[in-house]
C-alpha cells in the first residue's frame, strides 16, 4: 500500500501486530513512490515517541525528536526545530497544536509539513471536542499541500459518524476483521453488574504471579497498592501512574519486563499510562469500566506473547462513592460502553465501529473553538484548541537514582532561575502536578533573567517548582509524588 497514492490512509490492526514498524515500512515505500521529503511520526506521548527513537534509529539515520515543553514564555524557550531532518518524530501537541498556533515560533515549521508523510499513532487518543477541526486541518493537508497522512490503531474511531466532517481515508489492511479474529489472546469476563469494592481487586490480585490492574484514577490505583504492599512479600508489587517522574516508570517497566521474562512474581497497579506502547505481557488483567478503545489497550498488555492458554482480562465498575471518571467526556464513554449491553466481543471490529458511531452521535467540537475559527481569529483559536485543557505546573523531583541530577538542576533553577535548557536537561526527573496544595510543599522558580517578561511591574512565573527540602521524603521510591492534602485534582494519568 505504500507504494499507493498520496492522501488520506487508515491502519487498523490488533495491538502487538508490529505497528510500528509497518508504519516506518509504508512511509518508506511512499516517500520513493512519491518523491516525498520526510517522514513525521506523531504520538501522543512523550514516553511513546522516546520509546519509537529507539527502534527507528537503528534503522535510519538523522531521527529528529522534537517535543515541546509547555508553560514557558516565548523568551524563555528556544529556537523552534524547522523540521528540516528526514524522519521526525514527536507528540500530537507539538504537531496538531502549531497547525492552529499563532507563535512565530510553533509556525516556523509548518512549510515542512507540505510534501511530507505524517504518521499518526494511537488515532484513537484525538479528543472528540476538537475532533472536526482536527481532520478538516488534516484533510486540507492532504488536499491542498501534497500531504500524506496515515492514522493508526488497534481501535480506529469512525470519524465518518460525524455529522460535521468529509472523513473518506483508504484502509492499509481492508481484511483486518480476519487478522483481528485470528490473533485473538484473551478471553473477557465483564463484571457490570455490580459494583467491585478495590479491596477485592487487591485480594484477588494478591496470590496471582503474573497480573497487573489499570484504573481511571490515581486515587484508585493508590488504594489498591497500598493494599498489595501490605499483602505481598517485598519487591512482588509496583505502581504505574504519572506520579512517578519519566526516569522512574522508565525504571520501574524495566524491573516489570525482566521478572516477567524470569517467571517472577509481578503484580502492578497502573493508570492509563501503561496502556499504549508499553511493551508488557501479563497473564491476567483487571480494568476499570473506561472507554472502549481504554478496555482493548488494556486487553493488549494480556496474554500479548500468544502463550496456549488464553489471558483472562476481567472489565470491572469500582465501588466508590466519590466520582468514577476524570471527565465528562470519559464518563459518557464509560456509559456508552453499557449500553451496548456487555458481553459482546472487543476484537470484533464492527463492535468497535458501533461503539463510535454511538459515541459520535450528535458530538461536535466545543463552541469557543468553532467560534473562533468562523472568527478568523488567530488568537483565540490558539488559546481555544488545546489538546491537554488542563496542563498543571512542572515540579522536579529528587527521584533516588537520579539524585546527583536533581541536586544539580535544582542548585542551577534557584542560582539562575528557569530557562529551556535547563529545563530539557531536566525532563526525565520532572513531572505535571495538579496539586493546588503545591505552593506549601514546593517553591516557584522565577524565569532566568534573561528571558524575563514583565507586566505591570510583575516577573512572569516560569510555573516550574522545585520542593522545599524538609518536604523531600513526598516523593517516594513506591509511590512517586504524593503529597498529603489535597487530592481536588485526581486526573486520569
């Protein structure tokens, strides 16, 4: 198919079926065909397209990795990347937000979009109330700019069901139903009707070697770990959530895919940042009712090596009285999950297609964005198309392994203050915390002075924290950052 035409293509197959190096093969292929100038792979996180570096520069030479850090006034960032490398790789943030930026600085790049193919990764992870706006850029691309682009998932969305939108891609794989029932590895027990106190997760959980739970909220995720930690012998549980710095989950996964590969027991407790491109292989999976495209991903850590004996993944509603979903959005997904009345098959791609026909149904892009748009107002269609609404502020963490780091960038943060630099040599040990507590445990770090802006008299904050010292210990080597008031945030992450 690479050696196709330009334009509008899907790729809809199972999870662990090789996607990402199908994905580089027909890009290859269609950049020869076509005489295109570079490839441009878009994922939605950052720990995804680090993760892609790794295999694509094995391949091919000159990979540029781009990702922005957000929050930081134009002055104190650097010089935007023009994109001028052959192979590209970087975040659906940095890529769909310049397509409606107007920063010289996050526009700069934009010409090198034209003539190029774009890979986008995990179609599925495109919020529904930007969703039109999205694919009529993406469409214009195709049409008007000589651009291919490629949308890749095991649950691909059919945008076709909105109302709103001209949505005609070509399919890769057009008999990927048969490839989807021949790879079929788990069996699904949906456990819907009734509610699943976290308790019982944990106790079922605790004699099993090879199991890992995923919730929507790190709230539940705490509460079943601190369960298991009490209930399992020492170095037998870990926990998964974007409590824990880069360089942390980096480690923790590591640690998780070498017991898995010895046979040792393994029980984690994660969020949703386990379920895409995480390359792991547990014998059962427990998951808290999500969307549908969440449940699939979840189903893809199981039984992912293929082993004789199917994995068991069980679909489960949490018992809590306080909210179940992070969201509006996630919470009607949830729903409509339930009302295509379980059991029906999740490897079933005509089930899939119901489910966002369903949820699609009568959706349309938030207002303030459209308004904008008809506006031709530049400005505020920056400000209104924000892939991640609510960006929190960046803390560094003195995380054990890296302390020497932490010790350096925090002592470079208070002697210079917050510049991008800085700030990329520190990416790995920093994390986004919601906390509205955070000013008593953790300091602002004021934009280094060379990068100062001021209004009425007042230095722009860098919303980078470094903590206080006496409140070090809030960032452990179990639970990551986890601060002890609070909790009005518990995002889905």
């Amino acid at each position: 198919m690479g050696d196709g035409p330009e334009g509008l293509y899907t790729l809809t197959a199972p999870t662990g079926t090789g996607k990402t190096l199908a994905l580089l093969h027909f890009a290859l292929r269609h950049c020869l065909r076509n005489g295109k100038q570079r490839i441009i792979i878009v994922l939605p996180f950052l720990t995804l397209a680090e993760q892609n570096a790794e295999i694509y520069e094995n391949i091919v030479s000159d990979v540029l990795i781009d990702h922005s850090q957000s929050d930081l006034p134009d002055e104190a960032r650097e010089l935007a990347a023009r994109w001028s490398a052959p192979v590209i790789i970087t975040t659906s943030v940095r890529f769909f937000e310049a397509l409606f930026s107007d920063r010289p600085a996050d526009c700069r790049k934009l010409h090198h979009i034209a003539d190029s193919v774009v890979v986008f990764d995990e179609a599925q992870s495109l919020p529904v109330n930007l969703t039109t706006s999205t694919l009529r850029a993406v469409n214009e691309l195709c049409s008007r700019y000589h651009t291919t682009m490629v949308f890749s998932t095991a649950t691909q969305p059919d945008f076709a069901a909105r109302k709103d939108l001209d949505w005609t891609p070509r399919e890769i794989i057009p008999e990927n139903k048969k490839m989807f029932a021949a790879l079929r590895r788990t069996e699904i027990e949906w456990r819907l009707d009734r509610k699943t106190p976290l308790e019982t997760v944990a106790e079922e959980m605790s004699p099993l070697d090879s199991v890992c739970t995923i919730v929507n909220l790190r709230r539940h995720a705490r509460q079943i770990a601190d369960a298991l930690y009490q209930s399992c012998p020492e170095n037998t549980v870990f926990f998964l959530t974007t409590d824990l710095c880069p360089a942390h989950r980096s480690r923790q996964i590591e640690i998780i895919r070498q017991r898995l590969h010895e046979g040792k027991p393994c029980r984690v407790v994660a969020t949703q940042c386990i379920e895409a491109g995480v390359d792991l292989d547990f014998k059962t999976v427990y998951r808290a009712l999500a969307p549908l495209d969440a449940i699939i991903q979840a189903a893809g850590r199981c039984n992912r090596n293929g082993r004789d004996q199917m994995g068991r993944v069980i679909v489960f509603c949490p018992e809590d009285s306080r909210r179940l979903y992070p969201d509006d959005w996630y919470n009607n997904a949830a729903i409509t999950v339930q009302e295509m009345s379980p059991p029906f098959s999740i490897h079933d791609p005509d089930n899939i297609r119901e489910y966002y026909q369903r949820l699609f149904d009568g959706s349309s892009d938030k207002k303030t964005l459209t308004e904008a748009i008809d506006a031709r107002s530049f400005a505020q269609t920056a400000a209104q198309y924000k892939l991640i609404d609510n960006a929190g502020v960046q803390i560094i963490v003195p995380y054990a392994e890296k302390r020497e780091l932490y010790k350096s960038i925090s002592k470079q943060l208070r002697e210079q203050g917050a510049d991008a630099g800085i700030l990329k040599e520190a990416a790995s040990i920093t994390l986004t915390c919601f906390d509205k507590n955070l000013d008593i445990y953790a300091e602002e770090i004021p934009v280094a002075r060379r990068n100062r802006v001021r209004f009425d008299g007042q230095t722009a904050g860098s919303r980078v924290y470094l903590f206080r010292p006496q409140y070090e210990e809030y960032y452990s080597a179990e639970m990551g950052l986890h601060l002890p008031q609070g909790e009005e945030f518990d995002g889905i992450w």
